[in-house]
C-alpha cells in the first residue's frame, strides 16, 4: 500500500470536468485507489465519491493506492494534480 499526498491548485478544485479526467485516469489501473480529505475516504474511481468529498483550491488531499500497479498508480494521479489537470 502507498500513500502519498498532494495539493489541488487548479482553480475550480477537483470539481466536474478536473474530476472526471481524474476518475478516467484512477481506473486505467487494476490497483484499488482512495483518496482522503478530512478524515473521510472515498473510491477514487467512482465520481459521486470524488465530488462527495467537495475539493476546492489549496486542498490537501491524500492518495492511497492498494494493488499490483499502486506505484504507478499514485505518481501519474499526483502528476495529474500537480500539472492543474491540463491534458
């Protein structure tokens, strides 16, 4: 299992159209993946949890993965967080 945390930056947060280019990507991977805000964890591949969460900017978020591709898994989330989710 890795953890790994990141910052949300781009300007609506992890919202709709940011949220969806993040779920597509969460279920490229065979590995189960969460993400946390406050205490609460969601399926980082089911959009109602994702959005559920209600990231807006500057929210610290953390990312677990859990499976074969977990590695994998986390860098390319957290690069997709960290390039504003620009594709």
């Amino acid at each position: 299992m890795i953890t790994k945390e990141a910052v949300i930056n781009n300007q609506v947060g992890l919202h709709a159209r940011p949220a969806t280019f993040f779920i597509q990507k969460a279920n490229e991977f065979k590995s189960s993946i969460w993400i946390e805000k406050d205490e609460r964890r969601v399926n980082a591949k089911s959009l109602l949890g994702v959005l559920s969460l209600g990231i807006v900017k500057g929210t610290a978020v953390t990312l677990v993965a859990d499976g074969a591709d977990e590695e994998e898994a986390i860098d390319t989330l957290v690069a997709l967080i960290n390039s504003d989710f620009s594709e």
